[in-house]
C-alpha cells in the first residue's frame, strides 16, 4: 500500500511538471487585457528587429523581452527568444532556465532546441544532460563540419567529467572595485615581484569616449600598484599609449620596463613602449619579422629579454587557427623569422594568450584545443633541458569552466596568478580574478615547484642618495657570457631581475664615472624560489673609493684564481684603460680561521695574482699596488658562516686619478 501512495505521488508530480500550458499572445487567452496584450505584442516585435535584424542589439532586445515576458511567462518561443538572447551575452550560463522552460512547453518550439538546451547544460556542468541533447541534435545533421563541432562539445562534456573529479587546490577572488566595473576588464599583466598590474578595459571614461560598434566603448589601458591594504584605484596610462582609438595591454616584460600593446592595423600588430622614468613612450612595431599582413597577438619576452613569444595566424606557419610562435633576438638587435612552437603545444584550433614565466621554461596559454571542458582553457607547458615542450596541462577546475578563460599571468614565486573571467560573482561582463595557490612547499607537486631567484632593488648615488640610470648586467661566470643587460629606471633607480636556478651568476651594477658594484649568485639546479633585495649605493671613482669585488673566485686555501673569474677581472681591465690616470690597489682578506701569519700570505698571494692578471692583460705594473691584510679589517663578524664569508674577499681601492 506504501509503494503505491508512493507511486500515485511521483505521478502527480510528474504531471504538474509537465502540465504547463503553452500561452499564445492571442486574445482568446488574455480577453480582459487587450492594451496589456498589446503592448507586449509590440514589445516582442521591436525585440525581433533589435536580435534579428540589427547586429549587436541583444541586450537592448532582451530587456523587451523580459518586459513581455512579465505580462506572459508561460509561451515557450518567448522564452526561447530569451534564453537565445542570454546565450549571446557574457552571462550565457543565465539561458538554461528560458531554454528548459521553452523545451518543457513546446519541444519542438525551435529545430535547434535540442543544440540550444545541449549548450545550456554544458556551460552549468550538467555535462550527462548536455552530451544526452548533443547526442539527439547530431543524428539530424549531415554536414561532416557540423557533426564534428558536435562531437567536439560532447568531448569537452566527457573532459569536463573527468576534471571535476579532481578540483584544484586554489583560491580564487575578484579583485573588486578598485579594478573591476560594470563594464569590460581583462588582459591583466603584473610584474614579476607582483608589485604592478596593467590591464585592459572598455569601461565609460576611456580616451575620446568613443564607442565601437559592438556597442562597447574603445579598449584603454589601466594601471594599479600593490600596496599593503590591496591594490590602488585603477587609472588610466594616458598618452601615448592610450588614443582615441582600440589600445590594449598584450603583454609586459618581467621587469617591468617594456610593455606590449596590439595595434588594431594591417590586420593586427604588435608594439612595444618603454618605461622612461615615470612615463612610457610611444609604442613603435617590434619588427617588420613579426609583424605581417596576418593578426599577431599577445607577446612575452623571457627575462633575458633575448626571445619573443606571440600569436599568430599566419596560415603558411600554423597548425590551424591562431599559434604560438617565437622570435629570437640576434647580437645585432634583430628579430629572427618567427618558429613555430610546435604540435606538442598548437593544434587545429586556436591557442591565444600565452605568458611566459619569469624562468624561461614555463607557458601559460588559453586553448580550445587538447582536453578544454569547453570556450577556452588555460594550460601549461614546459621545455625541457632539449629544447622539447611537455604535452599541456589543463589548470583545472576552477580556474577553468565551460566559458572562456583567458590571459593567466603568474608573479616568479608561482603562488599568485591573474586572469580574466565571466562569473556568475562578477561585477561586470569580464572582471579581473586573482588566485593564490597552497604556500605549503611541502605538498606542491614537483612540476609546479619554482627554481628561481628575483633580485630587486634601488641603485643610487652613495653622496646624494639620488636614484641613478645605472647599467645592470647578468653574467654567467662559469661562460664569461653577459646573459641580459637591464636599464634601472631613471626616475627610481628601481630593476627586477630573475635568475633561473642552475648558474653561478654575476650581477654588475656600472655607470659612467661611478666604481661599479658586482654581486654573485651561485644557485644550484635545486635552487628554490627566493626574493633578494639589494639597494646599491654607487661610488664616484675618487681617491679613498673601495669596493668589494664579489665575483673574483680562487682554488680552495690556494691564490689560484678560477675561470669564473675572468668576466670581473676584465671589467675592472677596462676601467682602468678609460682612466689612464688611476692607480689603484688589490687587497686580500680573510676570515680569522687559522694564524695570523698565515692568513696574510695567503691574502696577499691572492692579491698579487689579481695585479699579476692586470699586468698581463697591459695595464702598467706602477698603476697597481698589492697588499694581504688577513682577518685584520673585517666587514661582518666572524662568529657565524655568513660573516665570515663576507671578510673572505678582494677589493678594490683608488690611490690616485691624477
């Protein structure tokens, strides 16, 4: 008796699911509302001609719709019309109640219902129902492109099951009103210390306040610098980067001193701008290499600025669709004849948006190829010590959703990211999202592990404490090889520079008239992540200067100076033929480990060495002195390793420039 109560119960729910009436907009249903029916009689045909027969009017046509809508809920073409108006918006997940609503009053209310519902389901996770009405929409089709488009979404329902059973472990968080509006933001670019965001926006107030025919104001770049409470209210670049035309931010380099804008001409081309002090300047073409009759997009520089990477769809280098390419910079200054990144990483369909890690190794791009649970995902790839790219990783969910997902950038520490995304938490139709991953070393897998060093700092004269535009140079000790040369910012002094784990690395600071500054970096291939801050004070070449040269290297408890010497040896070779006048002296110093008279012969053994190198390479043996000085005139304490090491050093000392 129970089961059959129950039985009679599910009967009648069924029933009152399926029992709406479809309501016509006829007279015969509405006979005590004439004005009412027709008003939204003529709401729904203005709506028609706003959809139909104008581009880029949904939104306006939707709001009529709905205003019928209110006065008819119940007739299943209006709310097709609705749910196909939403699917044409940024919210499209909002058109599976209309597209359910429509299908439940009439099944046959549209012959693309069934594609439409299917849609709907895929873009809310209801992956079984969506691949259910692929299914039944795909056996009446017979074009071969059609059924395969089919079969695509229904791959990207069966990939999206298998990504939801193993969610990412992230936090996600729209980065609010300071950056985000009602209106469009994405194309987010940070620095590599994530101290600086640029990104795009067509928001109300961009430069000439024009308005595209989308509808949508022109495309401007914005700015927001990361303090201690959040990020700063976004505000306009201004000229020259942004016009009265489309300027949109496509990539930044990992110092932040190049920025990358699209150029909406000759099908699309890429520029760049310069950071001068406080002001960029205005955009010129990367290079006639690069830049073709085709569309080039988005661009990311590695963080010795020697290889570009960027889109193209050039049909006579591509896969298909937009791919990833790269250019390398020659000893000349020229852009290279672009490569194709290869089929491990491009496919048949478009791949856009790529950012390059700050180690040289790691892409992020968006696909709607490889195993997409729909629009476009974000994925990652990674080349190894062969120059082979790894097959793409999906990022997961939810960084991807069945809607586009696009422009990931990540900090060098790899524990924060950007990206542009329609949510339904959004404020506007594209917000700005940032997303930090577990800080927990322990658990963080090996692919995803960081093996880096960013140093940064302020370079400034060591009197007047006035920022300098000092020339930086990397140097891989163990080559004799400057691997990138940076500019410091003229107005701050400031630099970012990153060091991939696996070099012995020198960083010389010089500038005209000044002693320069060496730092050494000898970081294993284990190296992990670490951020370095060093403000270097500079010193004009004056009588008394003294600076520690750190890249000066000798066999142990020997005066034997190793190969990696060499690069520094020769740089202070070359100050002292600019300045013909200067003599100067080597001194040697130790730690307090052993005598006393042992430590001064050793030390001054290796500083004769350093006179004896000068000597050889044709600086005058009365320019040079040589002094040991042992433990005598430490520079830290000789208590811990750390110090005593910093007393284990070579310096140079100016006796005279006259």
């Amino acid at each position: 008796m129970k089961n059959f109560v129950l039985f009679c119960i599910s009967i009648v729910i069924f029933s009152a699911g399926y029992s709406q009436k479809d309501i016509g907009f006829t007279k015969g249903n509405f006979p005590n509302q004439s004005n009412e029916l027709s008003i939204a009689k003529k709401q729904i045909k203005n709506a028609n001609i706003l959809v139909y027969n104008e581009t880029n009017k949904i939104e306006e046509g939707l709001e009529l719709y709905m205003k019928a809508y209110e006065f008819n809920p119940n007739n299943s073409d209006l709310n097709f019309k609705i749910g196909y108006c939403y699917y044409n918006t940024t919210q499209k997940y909002d058109c599976l109640e209309y597209f359910q609503k429509a299908y439940n009053l009439n099944q046959k209310v549209d012959k693309k219902i069934n594609y439409y519902l299917a849609r709907a389901y895929h873009l809310n996770y209801r992956f079984d129902e969506a691949i259910k009405f692929y299914s039944e929409y795909v056996s009446e089709l017979k074009s071969k492109e059609e059924v395969d488009d089919i079969n695509k979404f229904i791959t990207e329902c069966r990939n999206g099951k298998e990504i939801l059973k193993d969610t990412t472990k992230v936090e996600i968080r729209n980065l609010g009103e300071n950056i985000n509006t009602e209106y469009r933001e994405y194309g987010p670019m940070i620095t590599s210390d994530g101290s600086k965001l640029y990104f795009t926006s067509r928001r109300k107030g961009t430069t000439g306040g024009k308005i595209a025919d989308d509808g949508m104001y022109y495309e401007d770049i914005y700015e927001s610098t990361k303090t201690e409470t959040g990020w700063t209210k976004a505000r306009s670049v201004g000229s020259p980067l942004n016009s009265k035309l489309h300027d949109a931010v496509v990539g930044l380099s990992p110092d932040g001193q190049s920025l990358f804008v699209y150029v909406d001409q000759n099908g699309g081309d890429l520029y760049v701008s310069k950071l001068k002090g406080s002001r960029w300047s205005k955009p010129v073409s990367i290079s006639d290499k690069i830049n073709t009759k085709f569309h080039e997009s988005s661009a990311c520089i590695s963080y010795d600025n020697k290889t570009l990477y960027f889109i193209s769809d050039n049909p006579e280098l591509s896969y298909g669709g937009r791919d990833i390419f790269y250019s390398t910079l020659d000893k000349d200054g020229n852009w290279s004849a672009p490569t194709n990144i290869g089929p491990v990483v491009n496919t048949k369909y478009d791949e856009v948006d790529l950012f390059l890690h700050p180690d040289g190794r790691t892409v992020y791009f968006s696909s709607k190829g490889h195993n997409t649970m729909g629009g476009f995902d974000i994925f990652k790839t990674t080349k190894d010590k062969d120059g082979n790219w790894s097959t793409p990783v999906n990022l997961g969910y939810p960084i991807n959703t069945p809607l586009d997902d696009a422009f990931f950038v990540t900090t060098a520490s790899g524990k924060t990211a950007y990206f542009a995304s329609v949510r339904p938490e959004g404020m506007g139709l594209h917000d700005i999202y940032e997303l930090r991953f577990p800080e927990d070393e322990a658990t963080t897998p090996e692919e995803d592990k960081v093996y880096l060093t960013l140093v940064k700092g302020n370079v400034t004269d060591k009197v007047t404490s006035f920022p300098l535009e000092a020339i930086v140079e990397i140097i891989d000790n163990n080559a004799n090889e400057v691997v990138a040369t940076f500019v410091t910012n003229s107005h701050s002094g400031s630099f970012i520079v990153n060091l991939p784990s696996g070099k012995n690395y020198g960083l010389n600071v010089n500038k005209e008239g000044y002693l320069f500054h060496s730092e050494n970096f000898n970081l294993a291939d284990t190296s992990a992540y670490q951020e370095i801050t060093i403000d270097i004070e500079l010193q004009r070449i004056e009588v008394g200067t003294t600076i520690v040269l750190k890249n000066i290297f000798f066999d142990y408890d020997k005066a034997t100076l190793r190969p990696e010497s060499s690069a520094e040896l020769d740089r202070l070779v070359n100050i002292l033929v600019k300045q013909p006048k200067l003599k100067i002296e080597i001194s040697g110093h130790t730690d307090n480990k052993g005598g006393l008279i042992y430590n001064k012969e050793l030390s001054k053994s290796r500083a004769k060495t350093v006179v004896d190198y000068f000597i050889e390479k044709g600086i005058a043996e009365d320019r040079l002195t040589f002094e040991g000085y042992a433990f005598e005139k430490p520079i830290s304490t000789n208590d811990t390793d750390e110090g005593r090491q910093l007393n284990r050093r070579v310096e140079f000392k100016v006796l005279s420039n006259d």
